[in-house]
C-alpha cells in the first residue's frame, strides 16, 4: 500500500526525521491560508499523487508572495498531471502540499528496501540526488552505495559510517544525518515498509538535513497489524480492477496485454503467463483465484477480467485439487449468466472431477475452446487473440 508524500511526512516527524514545515491543503484559499502561517517565502505549492516525477511534468511550483501560492495551487489542484511514472493517462490532482521553502546546497539520494537475496534491509545512497535513480543506476553505477543490515542486529553506527563517507558528507552534518538514518530505519521496520524512499534528501546551506520528498511503501500482508495506517489509504490513486479485487480476496494484478487468465495457484499463475508469452500473446493480468476458491470467488475474478477493456480472450487454467473441477466450471457457467461474455474462453482443467467439469461446460451452452493441455492452450489463445 502506497501513501502520499504528505502523509509520508507526518510519519517521519513522529519519528524525528526532519522535513520541512507543511501542510495539505484542497483549494487556494486553503493553500494561501498555510503559507502565511509559514511566514516566509518562497514556499513549494507540490502535487500530491502516488507517483513520482512531478517536478518536471509541473506539479511542483516555488510561489513568492500569497498571489502566487493561489495562482500556483488553481492550477495544480484538477489538473491531469502526467509523469513517467503515472503512465500517458496520468492522474487528477486533489490536493496540494504547501511546505516551507528550502536553501538548497546538495541533493541526495536516500532509500530503504527489503533485499530479498541477501535477507536484510539495504540502505541505498547517492550523491546523485533529484534524479532518477534508474538512470544513475544505468548510466553511473559508482554513483550508487548500497549497505545492508542485519534486520537481527538492527542499524550499528559503523551502517552509518559507511553511509557518509560514500556520501562525501561534510563532517559538520555527520551527526546529524546518522541520527536521521537511525531513525529511519527504525520507522522501516516497525512500520513494515517494504520502501522508503528521499529524493532528494537536502543539505540546506544551513548544513542541516532535510527530507523534501518522502515516498513510502508499506507490505499489503502486514496491514492486519497496521489498522491506523489504513486510515491513510487513497482508493482514488490505486487501480480500480485491483481494489474490486481486493474485496474479494483474490491476488490480481493488472498488467498490459490482452490474454486475460484465471488460474488456482501463484506458481501455476506465473506458468500460465510464462506460456502465453511463448505462444507470442501477452497477459492482461495475473489472477491467482487461491486453492480453497469457491465458484463464487471464480464468479468474481470472471467479472473482475470482464471489465478489463483491453481483455480480448479468456484462458483459464485450474487444477482441481482442493478446487474440484466441477465446481469451477459451475463458477464458469454461473458468471456467464450473470455477465455478458464478450470474448473467446479457452479452458484447460485438470485433476479432480474433471469428467463432471467438463460436462457441466460442455452442456451449459457456453461458446469455449477446450485445450488439453498448457502448450495447446497458449497456442489457441494467442491465436484467437492475433486475429
Ligand atoms: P518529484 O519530482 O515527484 O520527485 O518531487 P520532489 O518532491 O522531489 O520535487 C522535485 C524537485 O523540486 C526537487 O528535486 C527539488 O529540486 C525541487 N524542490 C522541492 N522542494 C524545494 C524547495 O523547498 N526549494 C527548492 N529550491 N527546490 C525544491
Ligand atoms: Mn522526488
């Protein structure tokens, strides 16, 4: 789960990591209110949506006086603000964050993330900040620190040290940075953020740290022990096919080509996209509908694909262990009379009580391809789909 920039930052105040004095605001009024409590200029008038980039696609405006906070705060709040990370669609802006101004000397890069392969929290670094860190990742490696901590021993004041000095950093601000990576690191953790991610994090000509962006991430499964976090979850800026489908429990993911699937098991999910991308087509998503699914949680990810535009054929992919056939296919059945079924199905099932599964399909009047197994099935979808 993704939270604003805004609310980002109210986390890292509870836990002391400096940013800049701010607040959100929904209309100029609102945002000239805020800015004269802040008392100086220039202040930042910054568009608040899950995605980054906003500076270069114009959502993040400095404003001299409180005529230019409202003309600056018109502007951002409704517009369609496209980055490269929102897609050509791009976003409509509601809210703006109107935030102190800031003296600017260096801009750092700063994040936090799980590594997988060596099972720690990496802290990654650069002194390449304000920038897209894939690019300095790509074009500049050496640019990049990356150090790992033991999630056993937690941060250790050597972490830090490596931090700063691959930092370059100014002895006089030292201290203060390494207080300011303890304390993250600690909100990482007990947050269970799968990223936090600054950039850039400033060294103002005061040489004091400062985060003047703060992106966080947080891990879907730990939500149940972070019922106040929730609090700050924005429907608006998620995808609407995954929200439907997280009512339901089922494990979707919207992707970008046309094959839509439904298959019983992650792994078997992953070979199914793995086989229709062989076969030449592309998946529209990845649907695991689980292994204890019942035909309603079928019914369910069948309309879920159904609304999906870009879908132009269905594969569906079960094996019926715990998921007895038969009752898929009375899922099957069922959402094709309560939705209006558009495109081709092609079914491939296999395991328990497949002879009744397949005839419940093949009496249900149900226009489908059957393929008798996963190479065959591939092939007949992205046939269907090429046409
Ligand atoms: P992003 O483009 O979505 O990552 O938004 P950021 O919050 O990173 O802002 C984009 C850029 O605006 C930053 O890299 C800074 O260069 C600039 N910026 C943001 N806040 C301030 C500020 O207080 N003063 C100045 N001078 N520049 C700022
Ligand atoms: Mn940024």
């Amino acid at each position: 789960m993704k939270i604003h920039e805004f609310q980002a930052k109210q986390i890292f105040r509870k836990y002391k990591v400096p940013t800049p004095e701010g607040s959100v605001a929904t209309d100029p009024e609102k945002a000239a209110q805020i800015a004269a409590n802040l008392g100086d200029f220039p202040v930042v008038v910054k568009a608040q949506i899950h995605a980054g980039g906003r500076g270069k696609g114009g959502g993040v405006q400095l404003a001299h006086s409180l005529d230019e906070v409202k003309s600056h705060a018109g502007r951002i709040i409704g517009m369609n603000l496209v980055t490269h990370q929102t897609g050509p669609e791009g976003r409509t802006v509601k809210q703006v964050l109107v935030e102190a101004g800031v003296n600017i000397d260096k801009e750092l890069y700063l994040s936090l993330i799980p590594d997988r392969e060596t099972a720690s929290i990496m802290v990654i670094a650069s002194e390449a900040g304000g920038m897209d860190i894939e690019t300095v990742a790509a074009e500049t490696p050496e640019k990049i620190i990356r150090v790992h901590i033991n999630p056993l021993t937690g941060i250790q004041p050597f972490h830090s040290r490596k931090v700063c000095f691959g930092l370059n950093l100014a002895p006089e601000v030292i201290k203060e940075f390494s207080f300011m990576l303890k304390q993250l690191y600690q909100l990482f953790v007990e947050n269970d953020c799968s990223l936090v991610e600054i950039n850039p994090l400033v060294i103002t000509k005061e040489n004091k740290v400062l985060a003047i962006d703060a992106k966080m991430d947080f891990d879907d499964n730990a939500m149940f022990r972070h019922k106040d976090l929730l609090a700050f979850r924005d429907l608006d800026e998620e995808d609407p096919l995954d929200v439907e489908a997280s009512k339901y429990n089922l494990n979707y993911i919207n992707l970008d080509g046309t094959v839509g699937n439904m298959v019983n098991g992650a792994g078997l999910a992953m070979a199914v996209m793995d086989t229709i991308k062989l076969a030449g087509a592309e998946p529209a998503n990845f649907l695991d509908v689980g292994g204890g699914a019942t035909a309603e949680m079928v019914e369910n990810g069948f309309k879920i694909i159904l609304s999906d535009d870009k879908v132009k054929a269905i594969l569906i992919n079960i094996f019926g262990g715990i998921l007895r056939c038969d009752i898929l296919a009375q899922g099957v059945v069922e959402a094709a009379r309560n939705t209006e079924i558009k495109v081709p199905l092609v079914v491939r099932m296999e395991g328990t009580n497949v002879e009744e599964g397949r005839r419940i399909l093949a009496e249900s009047g149900l226009e489908l391809f059957t393929a008798e197994d996963m190479k065959s099935a591939g092939d007949i979808v992205a046939r269907i789909v090429a046409e």
